[in-house]
C-alpha cells in the first residue's frame, strides 16, 4: 500500500509538469497525438496535413494515459483534415482534455501551402490556429459542502498560434515547427509568460516501399525522428510505421519522455478504418503504468490524383470491396501549367510568324509535364503514355523536319486537353460543392451526435451547459421559487445561520442607523457586538494570562456575585480564626512562660549551686587558714555581672523565638496540608469530569488571599529563623567571652549556657529542615496543581467550544468586511507565520470542519498575532481566507483552500505561486 501510495504522489508530481496550469486554472496547449503516423498528424507538424498525403479523412481519437490512476488525464479528439488541391492542404479539429477537476475544450484549425520547386522538391508552410477554455469542471468535484476556494477559479480563454515549415525530397522530409510560439489570454488580456510547453521541434521523416513478391509487396515504410527543445528539457521521438496494401498496418515508437508505443491499424472497408496504440511508460514514468490511444476514421474518395503524396492502393482487409472496371482518373493539373497552355494557344492562333519557335517551347515543356504525369499515372493512362513515348522518340529522331505536323498535332492536342480541362474544372468545382456538402453534412451529423453525447456525456457538459443556463435561470427562478422556498427553508436557515445573521444584521443595522448611533455609540456597539467585545478585551489582556482567563472567568463572576455572602462568610471565619488566634497566642504565651520560669528556675538553682559551691569553698578556705572570723554575712547570694545578666536574657528571648518558630511551623504544615486537599480535590473532579461524572463544586475560596496569607506566613517564618540565629551567634559570642575570662572547664554556669547554645542549635536545624521539606512540597504542589488547572481548563474550553467559535467567525466576518486592499504591494516578509510545519500534519476531531486536506498558510495559538495575519491576508487580495481551531493544541490554523484528494493538495502545494502569504505553506489533515 505504501508503495502504491508513493507511485500516486509521483504520478501527480509528474502530471503537473506534462501538463502545467498556474493557479488560475489555465492549461497550457498539447494534444498527446504522438504514436500515430496514419491519423492526426497535422497536430505534430501543421505541414502534415499537405505532406506525403492523398486523401482527406474523418476521425474520432480517444487517448487515455495511465489508466491505473483516478483523474488521469482523458483526451477527446474530433477532426477533418486532408488535402484539399494540389497545393492546399487543411484541416479543423475539436477536443476536449480531461485533468481531474480541470477540464479544457476548443478547436484546432489547420492551414497548409505548398510551392513545388521542382518535381521532387517541395517547400511547404503550415499554421495551426488553436482556441480553448480552460477551468473547473465541476462534474468532477465530490464534496459534501460548497468549497469557495473551487468558485474562486476562473475560465479562461485563450488562443496559441503554432506555424511550421517542411521541406520534402523524392524520399526525405526536414522540418521544423514551433509549438505555442503566441499564446494569448483572452480572459485576462495578455500574453501567457514562462509557458513550459513552449518549444522548437524538428524532425526527418523517410518515406519508401518494399519492392518484393507476396503479402508485402508494394509495402510502404515511414520512418519519423523528432527532436523537441523545451526551456527545461529536451525531448527526442521515434516512430516507423508499416503499411501493407491489403489493408493494414503497424507502428511502433520509442519517447525518452513518454516511454515506448506500438500499434496496429486496419481497414475495415475501403473507407472505414480503424487504430489502436500502446504505450508504455519509462524511466521516470515506470511506475505509471500504460496508455491507451484508439481512432476510427473515415477516408473521403479523391477523384483526383495529386504529386507529392503517399498514393497507395490499399484494400479493405474485413469487408472487401466488389471489383468493377476500373476508370482511368486524370491527374488534377497545377494551374501554372493550364494558364501557360491557354497562352501558348492563343500566341498560336495570333502570331503565325512566331509559330514554329513558339510550338516547339510549348512542345517541349509539355512533354516534361508528360512524362511526370505518366510516371505517376503508368498503369491508368498507358494510351496516354504510348502516345507521350512516340512523341519523344519522334522530337528526338526529327525534331527540326517535323515541327509543322507537330504543331498541327499540338493544337489538335490543346483542343483536346481544352476540352479535358473544362471537364477537369467542372469535376473541380462539384467537387468542392461535394467538400462543402460533407462538410455542412458532417457539421449537421456532428449537431445530431453532439445532442446525443450530451445525454450520455450529461456530467462532463454539465460544467458548461451549467455556467451558461445558471447564468440566464437563476433570477427568473430565484423569483419564481423565492416567496414558496423561503416559508420552508427560514426556519432551517434560522437554526443554522442564525449566529451569523444576528452579526450581519447587527452591522448593517448600525451602517442604516450610523448617524442616530453616534451618541449612544459605545453602550449600543457594546451590546450589539459582545461576543467581539469579548474577543477582543482577551487580546487586550497579556500574552501569559490568556489561558488562564478563560478558566477563571467563572470563578471571577463568581467572586462579584457572591460578595456579600463571602464578607459574612468572611466575618464568621474571622471571628473563628480569632477565637483560634486568641487560644493559640493563649497556649504559646503558657508555653513561653513555662520556658521562662523553667529556665529562671534553672539559673536560680544554678546560681543557689554557685552559691552553695562558693560558700563551700570558702568554708573549706577558711578552715585551712583556721581564720575564727568568717561570719554569717558571707553566704549570702553572689551578685550576677552584667555578662552573665545579658547571656540569660538571650538564653530567655531565644528559647521564647523558638517557640514561635515551633507554632509559625505548624501553620504552615496546616497551610501545606490545605494546598494538598485542594490539589487532591481538582485532581479528582478532572478525573470525574472526563470520565463524564458530574460533581457538585466545592465552595469559593479566594485562591490569591490563599496565597498572600501563604507567602506572609512564609516572610515570618524566615524573619523568625534569621532572628533566631543571631540569638545564637550572639549568646555564642557572650560564651566565648566568658570563657576567656575564667578560662574555667568546670564553670557550672558556662556549661549550662552551653548545653543551652547546642539544644538551641539543634532545634534551629530541625526547624530549618523542616521548613525546606515544606518549601518543596508547596513547590511540588505548586506545579501539580497548575497541571490540573491547565487539564481544567482545556475541559472549559472544549464545553465552551461553541462560544469561541461563535467569537472566531465574527471575528473573521469582521475583518473581511472592514479591511480595505493595500496601496502597497505586500512582501512575505510583512507576514508572521508563526509555527512552520513539517510534512502532513494529522489533527483529529476538529469541530465545525470537515475531514480533508487542508493547505495551511500560518498556525498561531495568539488572537491577536492571528487576526493580524488574516487582515493582511485580505489586504493583499485573499478574500477567502479562512482558519479552524484544535482544541487539544489551543492553536489556529489559517488556510483557504481544501482538497479531498491528497494528490490534488500535493500539486496545488507545488503550483502555490509567489504569493507572499505562502511561504510558508504546508498541508494539515482532519481526521474525524
């Protein structure tokens, strides 16, 4: 399948450059007649139809090329061609060409002279006279929705001129011919530029037969060499054909282009025959497969017998014809010979001293014309021959003693052939009368077989029967149809289009009442177009909020409706979180206070230990002095110094801030335990909600007061464990002081400050642990929770689908109405684009846009970056722009036109033009 597929796009590919069309729909001119040397061959070369030819015919050629493909291109092939006198030769020809939804239709008129220079040289000119109209055929089309895009091509008419020139041998043909050398668009008023079809072909053509015994006998032999030299190729033909006169014939032929051909002709009567060519493709076309070219033909009956032509006695080969006696035909005669014999006789008659000179010139360039004659006419016109041979041997032997009997014989002779040429001319002229009846008859037969073809051609003359009676019906039945149609169909219109009528009528209703507008402009405008206001106020708003706006709308509304409610709701919460406050200052004011009495009760014991110490020491100092004179007095309380005073005052305010961070703490493991609950809620209801279960939503909160009490509680708590820790680099300090003063290990005092700086120190960090962890899980939080915020709102904007596509159209209709066409040429350079894509893009349920292969010019997923391309779009001449939105990428895709073929979107890819808008074009398909 994949290989098939890959042959398909290379048939197109290769389709486009044999048969090239811009984007306009105009097709450049090239009827494929290359296989045949029996029939058509004016179309080759115009000189054709004079050249190496006796007869004139009528014939019918239909060419089918690559007939494996769907729309391969199809060549319908009707005409008249022949010789005509003894110098003229003619032709016209009808032909439609079929390229999938193209169509092209005209006429072909041929026109050939002859100047003999001798007997076996002849120079001979010949011009070929096309008209055609190309466009869409829209009998081809399948589609199950109107496509602007189709209505946007146009039909062309246009007329190419093709001349040529032949120059002809006793057996050899050279030639030259220039094909579309003018090609002209009526349509558009100028010449077609860059035509790739435009090219010089020259060819050698040998004519001969076969002088043996049986079947063959008498057999002519073509062979045919062309050369065509194109502006991007050049292509090189051969062709040799056999025809055997019983009434049959084959060819074959090779094209570096088109590949190699053979066919087979025969008679089926002496006037009915019939061909049939095939072709084969090569070389870049092998995967192509076969053509197909088939002609039936009928020859006219010549009762003259002209120089310079393929004069052959061929023979019916299926129904042969009755054998009669056979009746000698004379040779139709140049009209220079005939007027020179008319002179000649008259100088006789007149001039009778000038006789013998002037008997003898006309003597001697008769029996030249005679003996070519006879040449060519031997077997019907032996009586004339013996006659024309006694006369030479007798000029010959006695030319000088015999000139006054030949005279006499001459005139005797002129009046004869006198006679001869009035019969001739009378034969000339019914036979033109014959020519101009068959040609009336065959244009009346052509009318009776056209009337048929059109029924059972109904669908392929439906494009131009429907062009032209659409054109003179539609208003007559539009107002026939109209008042009984509109009853039924404005209530199905009014389902279907009533979001854009209410726009149109709103435009026009404010273009009517513009004047009586002006005052009450901005509260009418904001009333009348609110689905644009919209639109546009998102576009106001920044770039990174636009997601989130839409999902918060609600919520917003929300919040303005229900503020009363929530001041209440407020105001109940605040009396309960002060009652809360009050309990909890409450506990940590018992819990500070405990730790305050706890640690004077422990530096009392210390210093009644100290003192207790002290006294024991002077005790035990006074005893080993044996002093009798140690009082009482001396155990009372030692006084604390100021160092000692300030270390326990930081021992008291750090003990007193680590009470506070314990309770800071636990508010925020509250705060993160909240955030948690809410991420685990929204998670659930995105689940419940695509799983398509309805859950009653929670109350409203204010998200940001959330936040900005979550953020105050973090401030404090960092402010606290700063303070915190300059307590303790402070009482360190105070310890290190005292230590170098006492420079005392066993100081009670300093190794109960001690343990107090190390217990401080480990709750610090504990504390600082703890407060991280809890940073990183509101960090994790944090962003699980803007993932589901994001999950819920692509489900928003998928419910809301509807509305945003109601907003894209009025935004689109708006911009077509009022954008005007630029005063400057714009550059592709003046486009944004945005994302450029690779290959086919796959987009899977689109709503409001049917499956198909659409040429994509720019994706956007911002409004304002969107609509800015869309008006210059339109600036530029791109009135059917258009754009349809994916809901799982958020992105716009801008194109304006749609295929259902892929190989029909491929070739219109590669013929996009120099239009700066597609640049960047590429190819996107919906898939349902």
């Amino acid at each position: 399948m994949i290989k098939r597929a890959l042959h398909i796009i290379l048939f197109f590919c290769f389709l486009q450059q044999l048969y090239p069309q811009n984007g306009d729909g105009v097709v450049a001119f090239d009827i494929p007649v290359r296989n045949s040397l029996k029939f058509n061959r004016h179309i080759i070369n115009p000189t054709f139809s004079f050249v190496r030819e006796q007869n004139k015919y009528l014939s019918f050629n239909n060419k089918r090329e690559w007939v494996q493909f769907d729309d391969a291109p199809q060549t319908y092939l009707f005409g008249y061609a022949g010789r005509f006198d003894e110098n003229i030769g003619a032709g016209l020809s009808l032909f439609q060409q079929n390229y999938g939804v193209m169509t092209t239709f005209g006429g072909v008129a041929n026109f050939a002279y002859n100047a003999v220079f001798d007997r076996e040289s002849n120079l001979t000119f010949g011009l070929n006279l096309g008209f055609y109209k190309s466009g869409i055929n829209e009998g081809n089309v399948v589609t199950n929705f109107p496509d602007s895009s189709l209505d946007d091509v146009p039909s062309h008419s246009v007329i190419t001129v093709n001349p040529g020139i032949n120059y002809g041998t006793g057996f050899f043909d050279f030639g030259v011919s220039i094909n579309n050398l003018v090609s002209y668009n009526l349509s558009e008023s100028k010449m077609i530029e860059d035509n790739p079809k435009q090219g010089i072909q020259g060819h050698i053509m040998y004519t001969g037969y076969v002088d043996s015994r049986g079947f063959f006998d008498e057999s002519r032999f073509t062979g045919l060499l062309r050369s065509e030299f194109r502006k991007e190729e050049t292509i090189i033909a051969g062709t040799v054909m056999l025809m055997v006169p019983k009434g049959i014939w084959a060819q074959a032929g090779y094209n570096t282009l088109y590949g190699m051909s053979a066919g087979l002709g025969l008679n089926i009567t002496s006037q009915i025959a019939i061909e049939y060519n095939y072709e084969n493709a090569m070389g870049d076309l092998s995967s192509f497969g076969n053509s197909h070219d088939i002609t039936v033909a009928y020859k006219f009956k010549n009762r003259y017998r002209y120089s310079y032509n393929g004069d052959d006695d061929e023979q019916a080969l299926l129904i042969p014809k009755r054998k009669t006696s056979r009746r000698t035909v004379a040779r139709k005669r140049v009209s220079r010979p005939q007027t020179r014999t008319r002179q000649q006789v008259a100088k006789t008659n007149t001039n009778s001293t000038k006789q013998s000179d002037n008997v003898s010139e006309f003597k001697n360039e008769e029996v030249k014309e005679e003996q070519a004659r006879l040449a060519e006419e031997a077997r019907a016109k032996a009586e004339q021959e013996e006659q024309a041979r006694l006369a030479e041997e007798a000029r010959a032997k006695a030319e000088q003693e015999e000139q006054a009997r030949l005279a006499e014989e001459a005139r005797a002779k002129a009046e004869q052939e006198e006679q001869v040429r009035l019969v001739e001319e009378a034969r000339a002229k019914a036979e033109q009368e014959e020519q101009a009846r068959l040609v009336e008859e065959a244009r009346a037969k052509a009318e009776q077989e056209e009337q048929v073809r059109l029924v059972e051609e109904a669908r392929a003359k439906a494009e131009q029967e429907e062009q032209v009676r659409l054109v003179e019906e539609a208003r007559a039945k539009a107002e026939q149809e109209e008042q009984a149609r509109l009853v039924e169909v404005a209530r199905v219109k009014a389902e279907q289009e009533e979001q854009t009528r209410l726009d149109e009528e709103a435009r026009v209703k404010a273009e009517q009442e513009e004047q009586v507008r002006l005052a009450e402009a901005a509260r009418i405008k904001a009333e009348q177009e609110e689905q644009a206001r919209l639109a546009e106020a998102a576009r106001v708003k920044a770039e990174q909020e636009e997601q989130a706006r839409l999902a918060e709308a609600a919520r917003v509304k929300a919040e303005k409706e229900e503020q009363a409610r929530l001041a209440e709701e407020a105001r109940v919460k605040a009396e309960q979180e002060e009652q809360a406050r009050l309990a909890e200052e409450a506990r940590v004011k018992a819990e500070q206070e405990e730790q305050a009495r706890l640690a004077e009760e422990a530096r009392v014991k210390a210093e009644q230990e100290e003192h207790a110490r002290l006294a024991e020491e002077a005790k035990a100092k006074s005893e080993n002095e044996e002093d009798p004179k140690i009082e009482t007095e001396q155990l009372e309380p030692i006084v604390v110094d100021a160092a000692t005073q300030e270390m326990s005052d930081l021992a008291k305010s750090s003990t007193v801030i680590e009470t506070e961070q314990q309770a800071l703490l636990e508010q925020l493991v509250e705060k993160v335990a909240i955030k948690q609950k809410d991420l685990e809620d929204l998670k659930k209801e995105n689940d419940l909600s695509e799983q398509g279960i309805y859950q009653e939503p929670k109350a409203f909160k204010s998200v940001s007061a959330e936040n900005a009490a979550l953020e105050a509680l973090k401030a404090e708590m960092d402010n606290a464990i700063t303070i915190q820790n300059e307590k303790i680099s402070e009482l360190e300090a105070l310890y290190q002081d005292r230590f170098k003063k006492t420079r005392d290990k066993n100081d009670t005092l300093g190794q109960s400050y001690l343990k107090t700086i190390s217990s401080l120190k480990q709750e610090q960090a504990k504390i600082v642990q703890s407060k991280e962890d809890l940073y990183t899980t509101l960090s994790e939080i944090k962003v699980a929770t803007e993932i589901e915020r994001k999950r819920r709102i692509k489900r928003a904007l998928y419910d809301n689908q509807e509305d945003r596509y109601n907003k894209d159209r009025a935004a689109l209709q708006r911009i077509k109405k009022f954008t005007k066409p630029s005063d400057v040429a714009l550059t592709s350079e003046d486009f944004d684009s945005g994302e450029e894509l690779s290959n086919i893009q796959i987009v899977k349920d689109v709503a409001h846009a049917d499956k198909g292969y659409y040429l994509v010019v720019a994706v956007h997923s911002d409004v304002n970056k969107r609509d800015d391309f869309l008006t210059k779009a339109v600036a530029a001449g791109r009135t059917d722009i258009n754009f349809f939105f994916d809901v799982n990428t958020s992105k716009y895709y801008i194109y304006y036109e749609k295929f259902d073929d892929v190989n029909r979107a491929r070739l219109a890819i590669e013929n996009k033009g120099t239009e700066p808008y597609n640049s960047k074009m590429s190819m996107v398909k919906i898939e349902k």
